[in-house]
C-alpha cells in the first residue's frame, strides 16, 4: 500500500505510506507521483516553517516550494497542493463545489498560531466561500494516543490534557467548528502508533517524510 485516503471525502486527495518511499527526497517523490498518473512539475509545496502563513498560489507557482508559508489555498483545478509530515497533522480542505481547495501543516505551533483560523479566513474573504461549503479532510498525524506532552499545553489551549497526552484532532476540530466549519473528514491513523504505515519523527527520529496531496 503506497497511499491511503478516505472514500468519504469526495475529492482528489491521499497521503503516502512508508512504502511509498521518502517524499522529501525529490526523485522518490516524482516517481510515486509519476506511478499514479500525476505530473510532478503540477505539484506546489510549502517549506513549512511551523508558523500561520497561508499564501494563495496559482498557475506560475506550479513546480516550486513556497517561502515562510505553512498552507497553500489555489483555484487552479491543474495544481497540486502538497504537505510534508511525519506526525504533525495535515489538513485538506475544498469547497462544496471543488472549486478551491487548500493543503495546511497544522503541528502545536500552527494550531497556537492561528494557521486554522487563517485559512478558513482567506476562503471566505478572498474566495467568498460560506463556512458551510467547506470539507476539511483530516489526514494521518500523531493521535492522542501516543502524543504525550508537557503541562504548558494546558494554558496554551485552554485545555485539561488526559494522562498528559494532547489530542490535536479536538482542539482543531473544535477551531473549525468556531469558524462555521460542519463537515469535517478524519482518516483517524496514528502516525506513531502505526509503524508499519508511517513514519514518525517522535518515535524514530527520522528524517522521512509523509505527503499528504490534495
């Protein structure tokens, strides 16, 4: 298996498995992505520096990394929005009639930062898509399960943390759901709970990385 997705999200997307290979390495990734029929020079990435950036790109950004930037939103139907991971969690998003679609690192610090409320705010005022229209496809990340972390993160969310593990999928569900947003999709996989699957930079330290397409 080099990809999962879910059948329930009606639109082009998927993230990659181990098998895959490493999607930061360029020629592992333009052969995985030659292997499913989709043009390498089609895909726009982000160099995801952990903040709450999110640039609108469009046709001339196609085949380049994205500066100072941790989610891309496009009305290009051609392009590919593309997120690198290995716990933290990607988000894919569109509106109701596929007309817009966006691709978001969501790790702790994006979440702190705002980056959720960022994207949903440049689709509904440069885009204007109602809140209604918009899916949002959670893909795999580390679950609370497993992502055990420090008392701080209480006062940062507002949150009491259970056996001091943060679920990053509530508080970014319940930041959506704040901004108007119902339909909300999750693949619901452990990135560090699933070795076989994923890589995971909390349990291996590696330097692999996941991509999650849309």
């Amino acid at each position: 298996m080099n990809f999962i997705f879910s059948a329930n999200f009606p639109y082009k997307h998927f993230t990659t498995t181990k098998s895959a290979g490493n999607m930061k390495n360029k020629a592992e990734r333009d052969s995985f992505l030659r292997s499913t029929a989709l043009n390498p020079a089609d895909l726009v990435l982000a160099n995801q520096v952990h903040g709450n950036n999110v640039k609108v790109v469009k046709r001339s950004d196609q085949n380049t990394v994205i500066d100072n930037c941790d989610g891309l939103i496009t009305a290009d139907k051609n392009l590919l929005l593309g997120i690198f991971t290995a716990d933290c969690v990607p988000i894919l998003i569109s509106s109701s009639d596929g007309e817009v679609k966006a691709a978001v690192h969501v790790g702790w610090k994006g979440l702190y930062l705002g980056i959720v409320e960022n994207a949903i705010r440049v689709l509904i005022n440069d885009f204007c898509i109602s809140p209604k229209s918009i899916k949002v496809y959670i893909c795999p990340h580390i679950r609370s399960c497993c992502y055990k972390t420090g008392a701080e993160m209480e006062d940062k969310f507002n949150i009491k943390l259970i056996n001091g593990k943060l679920d990053l999928s509530a508080i970014l569900r319940d930041k959506l759901e704040s901004c108007g947003v119902s339909e909300i999709f999750d693949v619901n996989q452990c990135t560090y709970h699933n070795e076989q699957l994923f890589f995971s930079y909390r349990r291996d330290c590696c330097t692999e990385r996941l991509l999650s397409v849309i």
